[in-house]
C-alpha cells in the first residue's frame, strides 16, 4: 500500500513536471514495450487520434449514455506497442490487466465525455475506459466489467 | 369388457406420459432458465468493494491533511485526494449504488456528508497546516461511516446471497424431481411402446396369416370368383374362373370385365354387376357361357355382390357356379314332362276313339232288328232278282248268262255273308271278346266294288265314281263296315235322286283322314231334319213315297265311329253331300 502510494506520488511528480514544460497537464502516462517510451499525453495529443461514440449502458449507472474518445487500438497503434496486455491503473491505484485482444475483438474506447459533457475528475474522470457492452453479449459478464477503468492516469504495455 | 378396459388403458396411459412428460419437460426448462438467470452477478452486488473503496479513499484523505499538516504534501495533492472522494460519492449517489444504500439504510447519513463535503471551502494556493487540520477534523467521521457501511453492507450481501443459493437450491430440486418425472414417464413410453410394437407385429403376423387363408380359400374354391373395384376394372381372378373363362389372372387383373370376356357384356351379366355396384345382391340362373364357337355352351349360375367398406359399395364379388349338369338334368326332365303328356293325350284319344266305338256298337245292337231287315233286304233283292231271271230266261239262258246271273247273286250272298260277320265281330267288340278289326284297306277300291253293285241294282240312275290322282285312298278300318257304310251312303243317295240325274262318289284326303264324298243332286233335306237324319228310325219328310227303314244312316255313322271314323252331312250348297271320314292308315304325317 504504501509502496502503491509512493508509485503514484512519483506518477504525480511527472505530470506535474510535464504540466509546467507543456502548454496543457498531461492527463496519460504510457509505458512499457512502445516506442519512445515511457511518454505522457496531454488532452490535445489523445484528441489528435480518431474520435468515435459509443451508445452503451454501465453497470454503475442507469439507462444508456453516449461516450466519445478514441479507441483503444488507434493509441498503441500509434504509440507502436508490442505487447499482448496491457496494465490499467487509475488514479485511485486500481490495477488491472487487459488482454490486448480486447482491444482488437472489441472497439473498446478511452473516453473522455460522456453525453457530450467532459468526465471529470470529481466523477469518473478524466479518461474512462469504456467496452461495447450493448453490442455484444459475451461482454455482459463480471470478467469483463472489472476492465472498465475509470479515472485512468497510466498504461503499461507488457 | 375387460378387452374395452385393456384397449382404453393402453391408449389413455401413453397419452396421459406424454402430457406429464410436456409438463415437466417444460417445467424444468423454465426453471433453468430461471437459474440461468440468477446465475448472473450483477456489480451491484459488488457493493461490499465500492464501500471499501469509499473508505480508502476517505481513509487516504484524512491521511493526506495530516501530512498537510506536517507539510509534507501540497494543495493538489489534497486536492486530488478531494476529487477521488467525491468521485466515490458520486459512485454512491448514482443508479444500483444509491438504491443499495437505500436499502441498507444509510441514504439520509450518505446525503449529510455529501452535502458536508459540497460545502467546503475552495482549497486555497496556500494550504496552511491550520486548514489542514481543520478540513481533516471536518472529514473525521467520513472513514468510521464507510467502514460502518462496509459491514452493513457484507450483512446484506451475504443474506442476499445465501437467500440466492437457497432459491437456486429450491429450483435446482425442483428440476431434479422433474427430471426424475421425466425418466419414469420416459420409460412408461418406452414399455408402451415396446408393448405397440410387440402387438402390432403380432396383429400383422395375423392379418398375414388371415390374407394368406383368404387367398388359399379362393385360390382353392371350384366356384370361379372373381372382384372388381367400383370403377369397374378386374382386381381378382381365382383359378376356377381361369379354367371357367380360359383366361389367366395376368389377362384378366387390371383390365374391364367386358374386355376380359364378351360374356360379361351381356345385358343381364352387365347389369347385375352394375346393380352389385349401386349396393344390390343379384343373381343369375344358367346363363349360357360359350367359350368356343360350335362347342355346347356351360351354363354358370352367377351371383354378384356388392364389397363394402364402412357401409360404402367399394367394387362387387362375382361368384360363378358351373351349373352345365343340373341343366342338363332339368332339360332332360322337362323333355320327359313333354313326351308324357303327349302319350296321355294319345291315350285318352284313343281312349275317346274306343268309347265312340264302344257306343256305336252299342247302338247298332239296340237296333239289330232294324238294321238286319234294311241292310240285308239290298243284296237279298239283288240276289233275288238274278235267280227270278234264272227262272223267267229257263232254258233260254245261255250258259254265260246263267253264269253272270249266278255270279252277282253270289255276290250278294257273299257280301251278306261278310256282313253278318262283321255284325257277329261287332258283337264280340261288344262283349269285349275282340277288338275292332282294322286293317289297311283302299277305299278307292271299296268304292269301285260298292259302284258296281249299286249301277246293276239301279242301272236308271247315272253313277259317277271320281278320286284325285294323288290321293293316299289307303284307310285303317274293316273293310266289310267300310263297303257297308258306302253300300249305304251310295243307295241312300241313289233311293233318293231324282230319274235321269246323276249320283257322284269321290274320294279324296286331308292332312290325316281319307275322305269319301257322296254327292247328290237329289231332293233337298229340309233344314229342320238336318238335325236328324242320323237318328234310327228317322224319315224326313223328303222320304215319303220312298222305300225304307230309317236307319240306313244310323248304321253308316255307328259303323264309321266304330273305326274312329265318322259320317256326316255336309252343309247344303244345291247339293246333298254325306261325307265318310276315315283315318288314313299312314296317320296324319303326309
């Protein structure tokens, strides 16, 4: 735990190095097998990559929302990562491990806003990590659900 | 009735598994599906994390303002820590999560520290050790209520859960009687229908063996059968009808009866089979059934019926009987029946001809007296006239006179002879002691002699004797009773013909008499003794002034009825015509 919180300060640390060299706060760090990497993402950087919605339900929320961001695959794409999973951690330091296939399989989003309003950080904010839900059964499931990382700050690729 | 029981129970038990089979069938489906169902896990139910999340965050908060206020962390630090908490909130406060804490109890406790945590003061630039502690005295309780909630929480998660299990368990044994259900009901079906099976091959061996009898019964039957189906074509043709019509079962099967054999296209053939087909037994006796040309027929009886199929005529059975034997019999016995009566109507005929005879006997007996002194006092005064002029000539007659005159008086004697013979026959008749004597005899012949004696007894009378040409003149009768009847006839008519006329004999036959017609223009009979003349002792009034007995015809009619003759007078045409009537000797086939 303690190590955990030592982790995010540094994570904190970054950011706020990159926030006071860039114009706009870095709001993603990604590590791991990229290019260039570890590389951390101001909100113009990710609104660079292709923009799509997605119409889904959540499982924490009533009814459907519409959510915009990029997909998943556009951003190790373009990041040229290697690996087969990836690590999501959010700002809260929850960790979990995603198949890359997910990402392939599904067009799986990182969204910034939800029913054209940005995520905040208050919320689920700023970025959330969101699955085609209605679109496909199979993603109807717990082992899925615990995949939707929201206030998603850093990505390993392994 | 135990049989009704057995077939109803075996009917009703299979129908009755079959429903119960449904009923769990779909009973357990819908329960599983049910399981299916529950056996989702919602992240609602995940509540017991999200409090425990709460609580971190709330926890690392409070730690944050206290190394605030050690200062060791900045405002953005505790800002960050602020928003994290406030996303929890946020979390609670939205969809599943607000209606679990509702149901935990913690909705009005949950708003209080939202609205406390809405309401703090914007964090300064500048955080001050003081104003870290105050925030964190203001956020004190916020890791207590989570932690509070946490345990709630597992509670009724736990309750939630084990109620779950307990309803799972319940549908689980549901579906596991079901199932039970469904294997027992399963192999009820399975015995029926073993059972079906087992009774059904039995009842198809037996319906077998029953088409087999069938076929042996009318295979091996003498009578020929025959079937048609009701649009008249042939279904069946046994080996006796094969031998019957000379035609093979592959000829006939399939084919119309009238093309089969013309025999079945004869009226009453056709329209018994029809009949047959409209529902109508009929039957024929020997039908004639030619099977060759100038071969002798066989007569068949026929009887067709109408086959039915729940009360519907599906075609006719023809049941043909060679009845060629019993035909022959009756034919034989009608013909018997016919030669018969015609040997009765032979008898009483000749049964009638003997009594007529017996009659006529009978009367000429009466009138014996009579009779002698008219039919001898003809050739007594012949005879007596031939001697008287013996005795006047004297010895003037030359030998060949005396020897003519001598020969007609023998004559006479000799015909009287012949007469009193016959008379003493016709007495023996009488008695029984003979039949009449009947022999072939030419009246033609008879005629000639009797003419003879008639012209030399009367030579002033012209006597013309005639027959046809062809004439079959040979009777059967006595020739004395014959000569006698003509004599008669022939010097009745000659008694009473008129000087200078002509008195004429012919003989003559019809289909199965020989005829004999005495003809005289003489003086008429009077109508009113027409009826008479044949009665003894009768003279009618053109006899006056004339010689006689009165029985000259009696005798003549009695002595013809003897032979099965007759005599009679012709209906008067300007002439006298007495008509002698005998059977021809050859009978009645000319």
């Amino acid at each position: 735990m303690r190590r955990l919180a030592i982790k995010s300060l540094a994570i904190l640390a970054l950011w706020a190095s990159q926030a006071v060299a860039g114009d706009a706060p870095a709001v993603l760090r990604v590590s791991g097998q990229i290019a260039n990497g570890p590389i951390l993402l101001d909100f113009s950087q990710l609104r660079d990559l292709p923009q799509i919605g997605i119409e889904t339900s959540t499982v924490v929320t009533d009814g459907t929302h519409r959510f915009t961001g990029f997909l998943m695959r556009d951003l190790l794409e373009h990041l040229d990562a290697q690996g087969d999973r990836v690590m999501a951690t959010g700002l809260n330091d929850y960790v979990v491990d995603i198949p890359a296939s997910d990402f392939m399989q599904f067009d799986v989003i990182i969204a910034h806003s939800m029913d054209g309003k940005a995520l905040d950080r208050a919320d689920k904010g700023p970025l959330w990590i969101i699955y085609p839900r209605d679109d496909h059964t199979e993603l109807q499931d717990i082992r899925y659900d615990y995949r939707w990382v929201w206030q998603l700050s850093e990505i390993e690729v392994k | 009735m135990r049989l009704f029981g057995g077939a109803g129970l075996r009917l009703i038990l299979p129908l009755v598994a079959i429903l119960v089979f449904v009923i769990l069938l779909t009973f357990s489906l819908l329960r599983m599906v049910e399981v299916e169902t529950d056996m989702r896990v919602d992240a609602e139910q995940n509540m017991l994390w999200v409090m425990h999340q709460s609580e971190s965050a709330a926890r690392r908060l409070v730690e944050a303002t206290m190394q605030a206020e050690l200062g060791e962390v900045d405002a953005g630090q505790i800002a960050l820590r602020l928003d994290l908490l406030r996303s929890r909130f946020a979390l609670l406060r939205d969809g599943p999560q607000h209606r679990f804490v509702e149901q935990i109890g913690l909705q009005q406790q949950l708003s209080q520290m939202h609205t406390t945590l809405q309401q703090l003061d914007p964090l300064p630039k500048d955080f001050t050790p003081a104003q870290a502690r105050q925030l964190r005295l203001e956020l004190a309780t916020f890791p207590a209520f989570f932690a509070q909630a946490a345990n709630k929480t597992m509670i009724r998660e736990w309750d939630n859960l084990g109620n779950r299990l307990e309803t799972s368990r319940n549908q689980l044994r549901q579906i596991i009687a079901s199932l039970i259900g469904i294997m027992v009901t399963g192999a009820i079906l399975t015995f029926t229908l073993v059972l079906a099976l087992r009774l059904s091959r039995q009842r198809n061996r037996m319906l077998r063996r029953e088409r087999d009898f069938s076929g042996l019964l009318i295979s091996s039957s003498g009578e020929g059968i025959l079937a048609v189906d009701d649009a008249g074509d042939c279904t069946l043709w046994n080996p006796a009808m094969s031998s019957m019509m000379g035609q093979s079962p592959e000829q006939a099967v399939g084919r119309k009866l009238r093309e089969v054999a013309g025999f079945f296209d004869i009226v009453p053939v056709r329209n018994a089979v029809a009949e047959a087909l409209r529902g109508t037994t009929a039957t024929l006796l020997f039908q004639p059934l030619f099977r060759k040309a100038h071969k002798p027929p066989l007569y068949v009886d026929i009887k067709v019926s109408p086959m039915r199929d729940d009360g519907r005529v599906i075609g006719a059975i023809v049941f043909m009987h060679d009845a060629s034997d019993r035909y022959a019999a009756k034919e034989k016995e009608a013909e018997n029946r016919a030669r018969l009566e015609h040997l009765v109507v032979e008898r009483t005929r000749e049964l009638d001809d003997a009594l007529t005879r017996e009659r006529s006997a009978a009367n000429l007996y009466r009138n014996f007296a009579g009779m002698i002194s008219h039919q001898f006092r003809t050739p007594l005064a012949v005879a007596d006239s031939a001697l008287q002029r013996l005795i006047r000539r004297g010895p003037r007659a030359n030998p060949d006179e005396i020897t003519e005159r001598a020969i007609g008086a023998r004559n006479a004697i000799a015909g009287l002879t012949r007469m009193v013979e016959s008379t003493l026959d016709a007495a023996r008749l009488q008695a029984g002691q003979v039949g009449a004597r009947r022999v072939p005899c030419n009246l033609v012949e008879v005629l000639d002699m009797v003419g003879t004696r008639q012209r030399a007894a009367s030579p002033d009378i012209n006597i013309e004797l005639h027959h046809a040409d062809t004439v079959d003149a040979v009777a059967l009768c006595d020739p004395a009773h014959a000569e006698q009847v003509l004599e008669n006839l022939l010097s009745n008519a000659v008694k009473y013909a008129h000087p200078n006329t002509s008195v004429s004999a012919r003989v003559h036959d019809d289909d199965r008499n020989v005829l004999c017609d005495i003809i005289s223009a003489g003086s008429a009979i009077d109508k009113a003794d027409r009826d008479h003349v044949f009665e003894p002792n009768f003279r009618g009034l053109n006899s006056v002034g004339t010689q006689g007995t009165g029985v000259g015809l009696f005798i003549a009619r009695s002595l013809a009825r003897m032979q099965g003759g007759e005599v009679s007078l012709l209906p008067d045409d300007g002439t006298t015509t007495f008509r002698l009537t005998l059977p021809r000797f050859r009978g009645a086939t000319k």
